[in-house]
C-alpha cells in the first residue's frame, strides 16, 4: 500500500473513526485503525467490536493494499502536521511497519497484519428508511439526556427507537429514560419504517452518531435488523450492535389523567431555577415549586447555604401545588425547548409530571418528583 | 523541667524533692519539658465496659471481669485483674476462659455503657468543643487556645478533665498527650489505667524509632508483611526513604510512612466527623456453613444496619458483607449498589451474591454486613418510574423504627420476602 493525501482530508477521515477506539485495550489490534487503500480511495475503519465506522476520504493511490496502525498515535502526528501538508504513507519497507513522510518528517509506526482486523460480519439488515440529519439529530437531542448509565438496567442504557401510533398517526419514536425521567420524542414514521422491530441504540453509538450528523446536512440512511443498525453518511458508515434487551412499557409510566396545568415561559424559568438551584445541595439539587393562581414561587433550602426563592407570574388556574424536583433534570428538559413557553401538566406532589414545549407536540418529558 | 500535680493540678518548676505534691500532698506527678506547650489529647477510658460493671457492683471490684458475648464471642472488654491471667480483648472467649477460669463473665449492656460514654463525652466537651471521639469510649481533643479560658495549660486542664471524670461518673481514663493525633493516640496507650503519658516533639522521633511498623494506624497485618519483605520492621528503618521512593512502593499510604516515622501527621481534630460506615455482625454459638441458614441470620442484621442508617440520615451506595471462618480467617466483599438506598432489603439482597460465592461449604464463626459510601438521605431511594414504589416500603420502615423506638429493639422485625 502507498499513497499520497493531503492532511486536511485525512484529519477529518481520522477525526470521524478515532474517536471509537477506546484508550484502553486488552486485544493490541483493538487500538488500531485499518487502512485500505483501493481505486483511488483511501478506507478507514474504526472497531470496539460493538461499534464499527467506516470513513471513505479520495487519495492519490499509487499500490492498493491495506495495513493498521495505532488510532490514536496516528491521529495526534497527523493533527500536528503543518496545515495544507501533503501526507506518504508506505507499507513497503520493513514487515509489520508503515512509514509516514510530510515535508521534513518522517514517522515509523508499528503495523498489525489486516487480516486480523476484527470487522463487524455482515448480516441482513431487512429495515430500511431514510431521515434528514435535522431530524436524527432532533430525535437524539431531545431524548439523550435522558439515557440511564446505570450498569444494572443495562437496558436503559440507549435510545429506544420505535414506531408506533400517535393519535392514529404512524410515527418514529426516540425514548429515553433513567426512571427519574423520561424523553420521548417522535416524526411521522418514514417511509420503510413499517414493520420495523423496537430496537435499544447505546449511548456510545448515540454519542458517535451525533458528531456525524454535525457534519451532514444531508440525508442519512439507516437499516436494521434486530441486532444491527447501520448509518450511511456521504463520508461515513456507522454499524452498532443494539442493546440485547426489553425496554420497559413506557407508556403506562406516562400519565394521561394530570389535569392541573401550568404554564411558564420557558426562558425566564429556566434562568429563574438556575439562579434559585445555587442554594440547593450539590448533591440533591432539589427545587420546590409552589403553585398558586398565576404565581409560581421557586425555593431551595440547604442546611448548609440558606434559602433562596424567586418569584415568577405563570399561567395556572388550578388548585395550589407544592411539588419538588431535580434542578438539572428541570435544565435539561427546558434546554431542549425551543418555543417560548413550557406546559407542566400535573397530578400531585408524589406522581410523575409531564413537561411539553406549548408549541411543539413532537416532544413529551416525564418527570418523577422528589420529596422537599 | 515543668511539673504538673495529677491530683490538684498545681504546676512547678521542678520536680518536689519529697515525692509529695506541696499543696495536696498527692505523689501523683507528670513531669516534661514540654508539659506547657503540647494542646492535643487523646482520651481513653481505662477498661471501659469492665469498669462501669465493677463501680455497678463494687463486689466485683477485685475479681477478673471479662465483658463479652456468650461461649463463642469475644472479649469484648475486661479488666485490669484478668488481664493479668493474659486476657485481652477481642480475644475469642474460650480462650480467654481457658486463661483465667475463675474470671466473672458479664453479657455486654451497651445501652448502659451508651449512656455512660455520653457522659463522658459531655464533660469532653464542657472543656473544648473541639471532641472528635473514634468511638464510645476514646476521644481526641484539641485543647489549642483554651489556656486562658481554664487559667493553665492543656496538661492541666486534661488533669482536671480526667479527674472529674473519675468523681462524677465512677470511672478511670487516661491521657495521651502530644503535638498531633497520632502521637496523642500512641501516647495514651503507654501508661494505663490512670495514666498520663506525654510525647514532646523533643523525643518523637527517638521514641518511635524503635516501635514496630504496626504502630503506625492503617498498617495492619498484610501492610505490616509486605514492609518486613522489604526490611522494615521498626518505625526507624523508614527514615532512610524518601517521601518518593514510600509513596511509590506503598502507594497512597507511603506518604503516611513517610510523615509518621518522622512524628508528622497533619490531621486536625473534627468534631462530628461523619461516619464512614454503618455495620452489624454476629458471632454463632456454633460454627455454621450452610448458605440458606448463613442467609437467614443476614436478614436481620441488614435490617438493623439499614434502620441505624435512617437514624442517622444517610444512604449507602455501597454494601460491604464481613465472614470469619472457624480458623479465624476474616473475609470481606463489597459491591456498589445500583443507587444508594436506606432500606434493608436492598441491602440484604444486594449481599446475597457475595455470600452465595462464598458459602462453599466452608465453616463460619461470624457473618457481618455493612453500608458503605454513606450519602446524605435526599440522596437515597429517590423516586423511580419503573420500580414499585419505594416509598410505601419507606413508610413501612419508618412506622416499624417507631415502634421499636418505643418499645424495644428487635420486637418487630420484617421477615425475608
């Protein structure tokens, strides 16, 4: 193998797979990226054995062949090339060893054979659909927050992407949960899209996803089966194990019956929790929210830091409600709101609470309340 | 060289020829170079558990006394007398018996001895509100800036401390007296019962040089080995190390090594400190090894740590289980949990694998367990949306912790669901 890119290309083709490598690995070849060189195009893939990504980049190719080196050492000299740098790599010299030249430098790193590059096998993957990046990308904001990392309910441990019927429309939902609260948020279901199993995406493949969704702005096209989902980009293709597991039954988690709603404007409340959450606990982060006809009072207390509240005028017409939650859960939720207003739809001070953006049905957050 | 009268607390600049103090008469006398400048004590009741049972029943006054659960437990306490037939506490009971036979064997009463500890820890802390006691019976004591207040220095006020101790309540103490924690804690132990012994910073250095490595707190058994691999056996072969080279074989703990051999240790007395851990252990009448009964025993006392930790407010994020085989083997295992929680069936079902793994038919003397990682309570059992309520089970717990509260501790206890 031997070819010639520029660095520019390579950075970004490397920028898209190193990340997946992990820093620490039992198996040597695991922290290696493969290089397949081919036809003009130059291949790189990137493994953790759950999560695969392929980055495509052209190059000047002068022999085909293929070769790994390590991810990271490789990326690092490549981002500390000068800029507009032209990039050798060669295989041809000493066995198990690939040579770098830009300019002046030269780099010798150690090489593992190809062969026994642990690529993802293939495998039917019957789904198939396409979604604009805005929309992957909204279906992730809105729900990753909320993904679980706790180890036990490894099941929760991903967004749960499924279709499923809303008010007798076909939709795409994205759900996510750590059952302290709940995203959910859905688009009418692609074409493609029926039929498709319930599938647990993992955080990790989440997170990858998401940074190649910033760099698109075109459309993705994903197929699945019930252990595989695969991303296509124009540059780059994600495949990811799913979550072996069965996401609980969210809906009966949601409430259908809260009937004393309030209504905020989201921006001054969100900055009103943030101010009035400086007193509450590192640890607990507790606000309480007092309720009253067209007020809303925000309080913390901390044995060790004071009191603080905030008043604000909102929208409620109910009876008055004390109710308590978790101050970064309350962030979380109205950082994801786009609209000016916020509609919390409550029950009582002990039962999940629903928040929605008042203009935008799309996306549903529940909440569990805490004791104040 | 200042001299302090034990009894009267009158100070001198020498020594009383007649052996007697000039104003009380008492021969009771602590003499040291440093006597006026060291401010931080340790405290620690002289047999404690002994101690209260003899001044309870003045007949047992010179016999041996052993306090301590039944055939199969340990010393817990004894006194003076036994300890004269070789018996020392924590020593497993029938040995014990078997060095002093005719020694008085007293069931602990540990709400009396509570009761007792609390007032010693209250006249503690009529003299500085710097206490920070390591358990019922032993406390350090930071006396810094307190000279003016009780009109002399620590060494006096200390004298005086022990001494209304001993008129008030029944009972002896000693003092260790030196410039930090570690050395007070050394000190207290070299000159009981009644004892008032004083590490300057004069003698720190020669004075430990000579004392095994085990002195120094946190280097227990296996420690203790791995130094005497290593050629260290006594406190003094450790000052030929740099802080570097300790830290760097011992770990975290080298830095330790490093600073106590030298009579360094910059922990400062804190009052209140919170616990750290929560825990409850028994020993069986009679060895056991199978898992099923093992477990039935370790409901219980999940329960009791669990209710112990909602009478404390905190939450545990981590439980630890505690086995000792026959041949006095101790093993311990611990897991974090999923979050933390106050509740003892999480904590008991939580230890269950650790014991599964370990009741391999081995024989057992004694089964603990305890909550590790203690958080605030706001942090425990929150509120989840998929699991059944925890707070109907919360509720439970707290009415049964009433009802014990009122009328007794273990009457009402949950059974395994």
């Amino acid at each position: 193998m031997k070819l010639t890119i520029e660095r520019a290309a390579l950075l970004r083709a490397l920028g898209h797979v190193q990340s997946v490598v992990e820093r620490r690995n039992t198996i040597p070849i695991l922290s290696n990226v493969m290089l397949r060189a081919e036809g003009g195009k130059l291949s790189l893939s990137a493994t953790d054995m759950d999560l695969e990504i392929v980055a495509g980049v052209a190059a000047q190719v002068g022999s085909d062949g293929s070769t790994t080196a390590p991810a990271h050492t490789l990326y690092d000299i490549v981002r500390k090339l000068r800029d507009g740098a032209q990039i050798e790599l060669d295989v041809s010299g000493e066995k198990g060893s690939m040579t770098l030249r830009s300019g002046r430098s030269t780099f010798t790193l150690a090489c593992l054979p190809p062969e026994d590059y642990p690529l993802m096998a293939g495998g039917e993957l019957p789904h198939n659909f396409t979604l604009s990046a805005g929309d992957l990308k909204r279906l992730i904001d809105r729900t990753r927050f909320a993904i679980s990392t706790e180890e036990t309910r490894y099941y929760l441990n991903g967004i749960y992407l499924h279709a499923a019927q809303s008010n007798d429309v076909a939709m795409l939902r994205a759900v996510a949960t750590d059952g302290h609260r709940l995203a959910r948020m859905e688009i009418p279901l692609p074409e493609g899209a029926e039929g498709m199993p319930g599938v647990i995406v993992p955080r990790k493949t989440v997170m990858e996803l998401r940074k190649l969704i910033d760099e698109t702005d075109g459309e993705v096209s994903i197929a699945l089966s019930d252990t595989k989902i695969r991303f296509h980009f124009d540059e780059a293709v994600l495949t990811s194990k799913l979550i072996d597991g069965t996401f609980p039954d969210y809906d009966r988690v949601i409430p259908a019956n809260n009937d004393k709603v309030l209504e905020v404007e989201c921006k001054l409340f969100a900055e009103a929790v943030d101010r009035v959450s400086t007193i509450s606990t590192e640890k607990s982060r507790a606000v309480k929210l007092t309720v009253e006809r067209g007020s809303l009072t925000l309080s913390a207390t901390s044995p060790e830091n004071g009191t603080a509240t905030e008043e604000l005028e909102v929208s409620y017409s109910s009876t008055p409600l004390e109710i308590g939650f978790n101050s970064r859960y309350l962030l979380d939720i109205a950082e994801q709101i786009e609209g000016e207003g916020a509609k919390f739809s409550m029950a009582d001070a002990a039962s999940p609470t629903i928040v929605r953006d008042s203009a935008d049905s799309s996306a549903l957050y529940v909440l569990m309340p805490m004791r104040v | 060289m200042t001299t302090l009268c034990r009894d009267c607390g009158v100070l001198t600049e020498t020594p009383p020829v007649d052996r007697r103090c000039a104003s009380c008469g008492s021969p009771r006398f602590k003499s040291h170079a440093e006597l006026e400048a060291l401010t931080l004590a340790h405290i620690d009741c002289d047999a404690f558990y002994a101690t209260v049972e003899k001044r309870d029943n003045p007949a047992l006054l010179n016999r041996p006394v052993i306090v301590g659960g039944g055939h199969r437990g340990v010393v817990a306490a004894c006194c003076y007398v036994a300890r004269l037939s070789g018996v020392r506490s924590a020593m497993p009971m029938f040995k014990a018996l078997k060095a002093c036979p005719d020694a008085v064997v007293i069931k602990p009463d540990m709400a009396k001895y509570r009761t007792v500890g609390r007032q010693v820890r209250q006249l503690m802390l009529e003299t500085t509100p710097l206490v920070e006691p390591l358990s019922i019976d032993e406390a350090f004591l930071d006396l810094s800036g307190t000279e003016k207040l009780h009109q002399g220095p620590a060494a006096r006020t200390l004298s005086l401390l022990v001494k209304r101790i001993e008129q008030q309540l029944g009972i002896t103490a000693s003092i260790g007296l030196s410039y930090n924690k570690f050395l007070a804690k050394v000190a207290s132990d070299l000159d009981k019962p009644r004892g008032f012994a004083v590490i300057g910073r004069g003698e720190a250095v020669q004075f430990l040089s000579p004392k095994p490595v085990s002195l120094i707190w946190g280097v227990g058994a296996a420690l203790q080995q791995r130094l005497a691999r290593d050629g260290i056996s006594v406190i003094g072969q450790l000052l030929d190390y740099t802080e570097r080279d300790l830290s760097a074989r011992y770990g975290a703990i080298g830095r330790r090594l490093y600073r106590f051999a030298r009579g360094e240790d910059d922990r400062t007395v804190t009052p209140d400190a919170p616990a750290k851990s929560i825990s409850a252990e028994t020993t069986f009448n009679t060895d056991i090894s199978d898992a099923g009964e093992l477990a039935r025993i370790l409901h219980p006392l999940s329960e009791r740590v669990a209710e112990r930790l909602r009478n404390a407010g905190r939450g545990a994020s981590g439980v630890a289980l505690k086995l000792k085989t026959a041949d006095f083997q101790t093993i311990n295992r611990s897991r974090q949990l999923a979050k933390p929680t106050q509740a003892g069936e999480i904590l008991y079902r939580a230890a269950l694998p650790l014991l599964e793994v370990e009741a391999d038919g081995r024989e057992f003397r004694l089964i603990g367990i305890g909550a590790e990682g203690l958080v605030d309570q706001s942090q425990a059992d929150l509120p989840d949306l998929f699991e059944a309520a925890p707070s109907r089970d919360a509720r439970l717990d707290r009415a049964l912790d009433a009802v014990r509260d009122r009328l007794g501790a273990g009457l009402v206890q949950r059974g395994p669901k």
